[in-house]
C-alpha cells in the first residue's frame, strides 16, 4: 500500500497532467493490452528468427452486416475465464488460509485489476454490426439541391464516400421518389469559384417541419465527379481541426477512472452477451448440420 499504490497513483496523474487529453491512461492500458495479445507471437517470431520477419496486411474497408464476435476474439475470453477463476482461487484462499491473507490479497488486487482489463477487452472484439460501407463525416456545407428543374436551397449535413446527406428547405416529400435521379450544386473549395455540379440517387427521405432530409448516393460519370466527392470530404481543413480539437477532452484523472470502470463493466456485459450467443447459433448449425 506505501509503495506500490503511491507509484501507481503517481503514475497516473503524472500520464494525465502530460498527455491526458490525447490519450486517457486506462485506455491507453487497454490499447496496449488488447495489442499484446496478437503481437507477442509476432514478437517471439522475429526474436527466434530475427531474418525472416512476417507482416500480415490488415484488411481494409470492411463492414459488419451483423453483430457478432471478431474472429481474433478467442485468445482474449480464454485470458478474461483464467483469470476470473484466479479471482474464485484468491477468495477460497482468504477463506482457508486467513494467515495468508495479506499476500493473497496483494496478488488478488492485481487479478482483480487485470480482469477488469480483461473483461473491457471483451467488448473490443464484440463488434456490433454496421452496414454504412464508409464512415460519414460532419460537414455543415451550404449548396443547391435539384429535383426536376427546380433548385432548392440545401445544407449537407454529412458526407462519406458513397453518399451524402442533406437538409433541404421547401421541399415536399411528394416531390422525390426512392432512386429518383437527382444533383446538388456547390462550390468547391479547391477551384477558381465556379459552381460545380454533382449526380446523385435518392435513398431515403425524411419530412420534419419545413426541413426535408434527403440521403442519396454518389453516382460519379466522369474524372470530376470524383474530385468533387473528394473536395466535399478533405478539402476543408477547418473541419477536420474542429473534428481534432473535440477529440481533446481530459476528464480527469477521478471521473475517467470511473467512466472507465463503467465502461469495463458494460463492455464485459456486452462480450459475453455476444459469446452465449454465438455459442446458441453454433449449436443451431450443428443441429442442421446432422
């Protein structure tokens, strides 16, 4: 307790006073536990034949249909029930050997601190589904929205690149039908100040007030067209600061260790959900199988 959790403590708020609001100390934990799980074979590798290193490219540009459990999730649960059952020695211990105690309490702090890790970890590789093929990005950007021959006055809202979403004003919702060809006029921050047109397919439509908002899909013709997609994602820099400066909040070094400790608890909820769920599937299939 003098030594070794006045170095701990130390630790963190000196992690938290430095750098606190680039990286969280218990994530910055969690980041590197969940890492070592997958790269000390790696490690080991190189270290045993130092001349023949592998590197393995991750794939790229993927979407979850379903939620599900990754498919690099198995060494982690194995680690969370060693050390859960670590944790159901330590209090068998307590009980029998109370003369003990004090070393196995000391141990059993330490369990307890890494099955908390642990149990958080199982939530990374529990990956809820998505089927957005692309992150959207926040953009606030003034154009034109065309339905017919008659342009509205519209503000994208967000932009990935396949689509992008708009809020136009005036527009009735009679006006659009789903796949309904349709094109925006904009701007483009890197150009001489001409309006440049871009085509779309509308996928959904959604009435609130006097505001209808319109999801549509890039359909790129030409060269420009891509340029024109690529302009609306990067091509203001201003965003991506004010994207980067909100990422930067500290919450110190009380409030994020117990946002943390909620979050490790939920995410091990969320993992073993995700576990006796895949393990009920399993089970189907192997049914249907015979």
């Amino acid at each position: 307790m003098g030594y070794t959790l006045a170095y701990l403590v130390v630790n963190l708020m000196m992690q938290n006073y430095l750098y606190g609001s680039f990286r969280w100390p218990w994530i910055s934990e969690l980041y590197e536990y969940v890492q070592t799980v997958h790269l000390l074979p790696a490690v080991v590798s190189v270290v045993l034949n130092p001349r023949k290193p592998t590197f393995k490219v991750t794939a790229k540009d993927e979407s979850i249909q379903e939620s599900r459990l990754s498919e690099i999730g198995r060494p982690f649960f194995v680690v969370f029930i060693v050390l859960f059952i670590a944790l159901l020695v330590t209090a068998y211990r307590v009980y029998t050997e109370p003369y003990k105690a004090d070393i196995t309490m000391v141990v059993g702090g330490w369990n307890l601190l890494n099955l908390i890790m642990a149990g958080c970890a199982l939530g990374v590789v529990s990956e809820r589904g998505e089927k957005a093929a692309s992150r959207r990005v926040k953009v606030s950007r003034r154009c034109e929205f065309s339905t017919g021959e008659r342009w509205y006055p519209a503000t994208i809202e967000d932009v990935s690149a396949n689509g992008v979403r708009i809020q136009v004003y005036g527009l009735a919702k009679d006006d659009l039908s789903v796949e309904a060809r349709t094109e925006i006029r904009f701007e483009p921050f890197a150009g001489d100040g001409a309006i440049e047109i871009l085509p779309m397919a509308v996928r959904n439509v959604e009435v609130t007030g006097d505001i209808t908002a319109v999801g549509c899909r890039f359909l790129p013709e030409v060269a420009r067209h891509h340029s024109l997609v690529a302009d609306l994602l990067f091509a203001n820099s201003r965003q991506w600061s004010e994207f980067q400066h909100k990422r930067r909040g500290n919450p110190g070094l009380v409030r994020g260790t117990v946002w943390f400790l909620w979050l490790a608890f939920y995410q091990m909820g969320r993992g073993l959900i995700y576990f006796f769920r895949s393990l009920g599937s399993s089970g189907k299939e192997a049914r249907g199988v015979r």
